[in-house]
C-alpha cells in the first residue's frame, strides 16, 4: 500500500516540473513572437523556431502520458481505500476495539500519589483480614457438627428399645404308657420357669394303642432359652417324661 502512494507522489512531482517547463518555453516563445513583430525586429532562423515546437508537442504529450498515469494510479489507489475499509469493517478486532475507543471518559481525574498509596495501603489491610473464615475453621465445624450428630443419635437410639430375637417352639411330650397322668404331666412341664421362657396353649394328641402326648407351645427368647435347655429341665421329669420330640421351630 506505501508503494503506490510513493509512486504517484514523485509522478505528480515529475508532472509540474514538466509544467513549468512548458510555460516557460511558452513564455519565451510569446517574448519571441513579440520580439520578431516589433519594429526593427529581424526574423529569427527559423530552424530554432522549428525546434521549439517541436519540443513543445512532446513536453504536452509527455505531460498527457503522464496525467494519465496520474489518474490511473489514482483510481487504483481509490480502489485500495475502499477495500481496506471493507475488510476492517468486517474484521472482529476492528468490532471489538472500536466501541474502546468511543467509551473513553474525559472526566477522568488523576488521583494525587499520596491517594493511591493510601489506596494500596487499605487494600492491603483488606487482603489481610480474611472476611469468609479458613480452611481450617471451615473444617472444625464441620467436625464438630458431625459429633454432634452422632451424640443425638446415640441418645436416640439409647431411647428406643432394642428388638429382642425369639422363638415359637411347639414340642411333643410323649409319656410312658397309656396310664400316665397327663394332667400331672403338663403340671410338671409347666412348672418349668426361665428368665425369657412363656408358656402357651397345650392339646392331648392321640398316638396310639390308648397313649396320648401332651402337645404344648412356647416362646422363648434366643439369647436367653435355647432348645437344649429347655429339653433338659422337661427330662428331669422321668417319671412321667418317656421323650420329647420338637414338633414346629419358628422365628418370631
């Protein structure tokens, strides 16, 4: 684009040095002509005239060659503009600078130096106090909100009764013969008394040739009354008590 411009400008420098060339030559063939028509002039050779002409026409046909390269670098250089102003008016940073430059405030007041020192000092002040807590207060309260979770539901939960595991056991109480009392029998099996051990309803159950068994439910807590146990305190009755069988098993 600089190379152009440069160009036409020492093209348009070489067209008015040719143009002061041709008025003077002008100029003196005026004073010539006047001079020739005076009195007492004498006709000048006419091989000077001639040649002054001469040079003439090609100093006007060098001067038209040249406004025309003028006027062709010209339009060139027109064409050049318009393009360039095109391209920046479609280019994004042309877009993105330029509202920069029309927003600029001319109020703007410089601060003395003492004012922005002050400034500086203040705002160090204020990066020094830290308005939102540390890490590691963040952290303690969130430990301690955590134990104090945990508190509360240890205490809830110490409230709330616990579940206790037990069993429906139904047992078959066979006696020796068909002359045991069975009222007697069911007696001394419910005479057995154990911390988480709860009786419940009883049948006679026909088995065979005369004999009945003595069939009788219970509950008992796992964790206190097991099966062997309670086998054993029902066998202790021998002379009533020929076996004991469990009949039905169940969690409660």
């Amino acid at each position: 684009m600089n190379g152009p411009v440069a160009g036409s400008s020492r093209q348009e420098n070489g067209a008015s040095v040719i143009l002061r060339d041709i008025a003077r030559a002008r100029e003196n063939i005026q004073k010539s002509l006047a001079g020739s028509s005076g009195p007492g002039a004498s006709s000048g050779p006419s091989g000077d005239h001639s040649e002054l002409v001469t040079r003439i026409a090609s100093l006007e046909a060098e001067n038209q060659s040249l406004q025309g390269v003028v006027r062709d670098l010209q339009q060139a250089i027109c064409k050049l503009e318009a393009r360039l102003s095109v391209l920046e008016k479609s280019s994004p940073t042309h877009r993105a600078t330029a509202p920069q430059t029309q927003h600029v405030s001319p109020m703007r007041q410089v601060e003395p130096p003492t004012k922005k020192a002050a400034a500086a000092a203040e705002d160090d002040e204020d990066d020094d106090i830290d308005l939102f807590g540390s890490d590691e207060e963040d952290d303690k309260e969130a430990v301690r909100l955590r134990e104090e979770r945990l508190r509360q539901y240890a205490e809830k939960k110490a409230k709330k009764p616990a579940l206790v595991a037990k069993s429906s056991i139904l047992l078959d109480v066979k006696p020796w013969d068909d002359e045991t009392d069975m009222s007697q029998l069911e007696a001394c099996v419910r005479s057995i008394q154990l911390d988480g051990l709860t009786w419940g309803g009883s049948k006679l159950v026909p088995v065979g040739y005369g004999i009945r068994k003595l069939q009788i439910q219970c509950v008992v807590e796992d964790d206190k009354v097991g099966t062997d146990l309670l086998e054993e305190e029902i066998i202790k009755f021998e002379e009533h008590v020929q076996s004991i069988d469990i009949a039905a098993f169940n969690k409660i």
